[in-house]
C-alpha cells in the first residue's frame, strides 16, 4: 500500500475502478458483515479520529535518529523530517511549532521503533469542564469534541499526559522515500506524559454485533447492490474512458454525487437524478464554453458536450443502475456504520451556542487485502458537523432586506454566501463580518487568505484558521483552509464548480472594490448566473485605522505588550491563556519574540 495520504469512500470504488471496484465494494461489505456475526473474518476495522494535525514520527531508517513531522515528511521534494527544536523553528510557526516541540519532546518515551502515523489529539489544549452535568477532562482537536469522567481511569490518565495520539498507520522501508504504509495492529503503551491510543476497533461488549434479524437485513441490502451492480459493470468500464481530461463522466459522475453530500441532502429518485445528471453534465460544459476564446475550442469542447449527451441518452438504462449502485452501496455501508457506532471508548460531542450535543464518531476504515476504504456516513457528518450551525436556527433563514440569492427550490442548493479576509489577528469585530454572512444565507463558507509577512499578516493562515475555529465555534464548521485558494478570484473558480450563485459579504468600505473585481473575471476566469457583492454594514475589521476593534488595533497592541487591549478585541470562547498566546504568535510573526 502506498503512503496514507488519501482513503477513498467504498461507494466511490464504483467510480474509480469500474467493475473491478464495484466487485471490490461488496466483497468489503460481505466481509463486514462476517465480522459483525461470525467469530472470524479477513477484515480489519480501524475508527476515524478527529485529529488534527497528521502527526508522523518514529527513526529514520537511513539517520537511525527519532523525528516528528507532517505528512510534509513524504515530500519528494525538501522533506521535513524534524530531529531538532531548530529545524522545527525553521519550517513551522504558530500553534503547530509548539504542538511539534510537544511531541519531538514526549513521543519518543513510546519507544518507536519504525514509522508510524497518527493523529494530533491535544497537547497543553485540554480542559476540565462540565458536559451534561458531567465534569469531564474534553479536548477539541478539530471539529468534534471529546470528553471522558474526570475519575475514571483514563480521565486521570489524559489528565496528567502532556500530549494525546492516536495511532493509525504503520509504514516500513529503507528510506522515508520507499516508505509503505499497513493497517496492521499496532502495539503502543501510554506513559505519563503520553496518552497514546490506536485506531483499533475493538468490541469487547458485543455492542457491535448483528442479531439474526438485522444481519437478515443487511444482507439484503448487499444483495440490491449486487443486482443493481450486475445490470451496470459494463458501463462502469466505460465511464473511465468517456470524455477526456477533467470532464470523464466518472469524474463528473462523483462531483454530481458530492454535490449532494456537501448539502446535506440525500440522494433518491433514481429516475430523477438520472436527468439531473444529464442537467448537471451539460451545465459544467457550458460555464467551461462560456470560458473559452477561440472558436475552435468552443467547437471542440460543444463537440464532446453534444457527443457526451448522446451517449447519456442512449445508456440511460445503465446511467440508472450505476445511480442506484451508487444508493445501494451507502445504505449497506450506513447500515454497518450504525451498529459500529455502538462502540465508544470516549464521549463524542459539538460544541454548540447553548452547549454541548452529543454526536456520532467520524466513522471508520475497513481494510481488507491490504486495500483501505472510509465508512463515513458522509450525509450525517456533513449535517452534524460541517453545517452543525443550522441546528440552531429557527424558523426560516434570515436574509439582508431581501432575498439576494435563491432560496427555494434547486436555486437554493445552486446558491452559497461567503467572505473573504486576513483575519490578522481574528477579532471581535470579525465575529461581527461573520454573523452577517450566516444571515444572508444558511449555506455559506469563511476563507482566508495566505499572506504572512511582519507588517499587516504575522499569523499564518494555518494559525488564523485554528485561532478562529475556537473564537467563532458557531462558524467554526464554515471556516476553510485551503491553501491553493489564495485569492477571491481562485476561491471563485472553486464554488464555480457546485454553485451558480454567489453571495460576497464584505465591509462597507470595501463594496465597490470588490464588486469591480469579481464582475470583470466573471465569465472569463469563472461564470456564475449571479455575483453579488454586500455590505455587511460596518467598515472592513480588517481595514487599517477603523472605528471600533480593528485588527490593525490589534497588532499594535500586541507590539507595546499591552495585554489588557489585546484581551479586549478577542472572543471569550478564548481564555486569557489562549488569548496570550495568540498575542505572543503575532508579536513572533512581526518578528518581535
């Protein structure tokens, strides 16, 4: 197996491999369900962990010396292998130069032998707190919040570690460059100052198991997918070859299904997905053509659009089996993710507005013949986690005046509010910009840009981001991180593969600026039915010299170490410790500690 950068969802195999991996997909549920009834099965299950970052560590077997690092260390390229404080100082700032010191410093008590990948749970960020009346020891390392008794055994274990992994993927090879990665077992003993935890699926309750009625059910969801499977493999084969470049059908065929995922929503209708699908095919070819120059590529790509809807229409039969393998594949998996789910070690929670709600883990991995695939329940976590805020609302969306952008219907779906910013250093008068584009529309997204210099962006967008996640926890879900999106304009080109209108939330001074910039690109670098730009009703918190809490404010409290103004302009969902050390990472990014 190669490096565990990327895992795959099961259903996509369909997509990916044809009939080879549709053949694959029920083999790995044929064999979850073995696992879940019968004492022996080839499968292995490892749970998904809400970590962050990507921890890798262990020795290097060409230095024979312990390092820690990211992903970053698989780089063909300048790998970053971290052996030192020093060279941790030279490639990282911020929360994650800390974080790395924490575990250059504790992990190797763990006595790693090779190379092993896991997933940052906390280090110094872990908290004594009451959650449904419990006191509890909680750690957020990402999105979900995790929680155990405060006297119980492992609550007093986390309580007293310095630093907390999770351990998933083990690799070997005489050099980082020939590294690959297994889901073997993974052996590793907590220390004192180490909380380390593997991945593991482990069901010493019996939580887990099928009764004879429910693996009755399962098993007829698995044989729906294989019949549907049966009337689709040859044109599964086909999809890989069909189109060219960015626009195979397979391709399309799974931004058309993540289209769905990403609202939410869930996927039925067969027979009227398979129109959608020809909709979505021939609209993703127009906004391309539209894009275009020169008469020539605009004849070849109307071309290939006309071709590709030919063989839409002649093939719909199997269009509608590939969309119903698509369905059937999820609920066979959904119906193993829920028994799974039965089995927690430790409480699983979001953070909300009014507390905390209890919530499902991230989900699982299968592994099977050395092949790995997710087991997420991707409509679930997409509306637990990544649009928890919605939860909260009641009654209809809130709109600025008017609706400025679709709001029933499919336009709804084809419809996003966003802000673009610096965020340098996150204030109280951002949480403001932010409030405003939640009331546009439910469905919006928060980017920042990637700036870092000493002047006017000290953090790193890596920081702003982690920074702001724990500021604006009702945001928190709606905040990227994408570093390829460096400009409004590249964020753009982004949505413009899921949405036709667009919503910019901007300051009221800044209105005019962008509204020139986004119309001049629209149509050349990016085509959207409707660009908006609107004022949020305030001046830019960003804009240097602002009324108010401005992040300009901020930095020069932050270079006079006036700690009391600095506390001032930033969220209480921080505490003075937090908020300290976000001073002291924006005096270090002026290059003033």
């Amino acid at each position: 197996m190669s490096k565990n950068t990327h895992l795959e969802h099961l259903e996509d195999d369909i997509l990916n491999d044809g009939s080879v991996g549709a053949t694959n997909a029920i083999g790995f549920l044929e064999e979850l369900g073995r696992m879940l009834s019968q004492p022996t099965s080839s499968i292995n299950i490892t749970t998904k962990w809400d970590g962050a970052p990507a921890i890798v560590c262990g020795i290097d077997p060409e230095r024979k010396r312990f390092f820690v690092g990211t992903k970053s260390v698989f780089a063909k390229t300048k790998p970053k292998l971290c052996f030192s404080d020093d060279m941790i100082d030279a490639w990282y700032q911020g929360q994650l130069n800390q974080k790395l010191k924490d575990c250059l410093k504790y992990l190797p008590e763990l006595g790693i032998t090779g190379v092993l990948q896991g997933d940052l749970l906390f280090t110094d960020d872990k908290k004594k707190e009451i959650i449904n009346g419990e006191s509890v020891i909680s750690f957020t390392p990402n999105t979900i919040t995790y929680a155990v008794p405060v006297d119980s055994d492992l609550g007093k274990l986390i309580n007293g570690a310095k630093v907390g992994i999770v351990f998933h993927t083990t690799y070997t090879g005489t050099s980082m460059e020939e590294m690959t990665a297994n889901f073997n077992k993974i052996s590793v003993s907590s220390t004192g100052n180490v909380y380390a935890a593997t991945a593991s699926f482990e069901d010493a309750s019996g939580a887990a198991e099928f009764t004879a009625d429910e693996i009755q059910k399962f098993n007829a969801l698995v044989n729906r997918a294989r019949g549907s499977i049966t009337k689709a493999s040859t044109f599964l084969d086909v999809l890989g070859e069909t189109g060219y470049g960015r626009y195979l059908l397979s391709g399309l065929f799974k931004q058309f299904f993540n289209s769905y995922i990403r609202r939410g929503e869930k996927i039925i209708n067969v027979r009227q997905k398979v129109i959608d699908f020809n909709g979505y095919y021939e609209s993703i070819l127009d906004k391309h053509i539209s894009t275009l120059k020169t008469t020539t590529s605009k004849a070849k790509y109307r071309t290939m659009q006309q071709n590709g809807l030919e063989f839409l229409n002649k093939n719909s039969q199997s269009v509608y089996f590939t969309i119903a393998t698509y369905i059937n594949l999820q609920e066979a998996k959904r119906f193993v993710i829920r028994k799974l789910e039965k089995v927690k070690t430790l409480g699983t929670f979001l953070k909300t507005e009014n507390g905390y709600k209890v919530t499902a883990p991230e989900g699982f991995v299968a592994i099977k013949s050395g092949k790995a695939l997710k087991l997420v329940d991707r409509l679930e976590f997409s509306r637990a986690n990544f649009t928890a805020d919605k939860e909260w609302e009641t009654g209809n969306t809130l709109y600025l005046d008017k609706p400025l952008i679709g709001t029933t219907g499919t336009n709804q779906h084809r419809s996003v509010a966003i802000t673009f910013g610096r965020f340098n250093p996150p204030t109280i008068g951002h949480q403001k910009l932010l409030n405003q584009v939640k009331k546009v529309s439910s469905n919006y997204r928060i980017y920042t840009s990637h700036t870092q210099d000493k002047k006017k962006n000290p953090l790193s967008s890596a920081s702003k981001v982690s920074y702001m996640k724990k500021m604006f926890p009702v945001h928190a879900s709606k905040i990227m991180y994408n570093t390829s999106l460096k400009t409004i304009i590249h964020v753009l080109k982004d949505l413009e593969k899921n949405y036709e209108e667009v919503a910019l939330i901007v300051g009221s001074d800044r209105v005019r600026e962008m509204r020139t910039l986004i119309e001049k690109y629209n149509n050349k670098e990016y085509s959207f039915k409707s660009l908006k730009v609107v004022s949020a009703g305030q001046r830019d918190p960003d804009a240097e010299g602002v009324g108010g809490m401005s992040a300009s404010k901020m930095r020069t409290a932050a270079q006079k170490e006036d700690f009391k103004s600095f506390r001032q302009g930033i969220s209480k969902s921080l505490d003075d410790k937090e908020t300290r050390n976000l001073m002291n990472e924006v005096r270090h990014g002026m290059g003033l500690a």
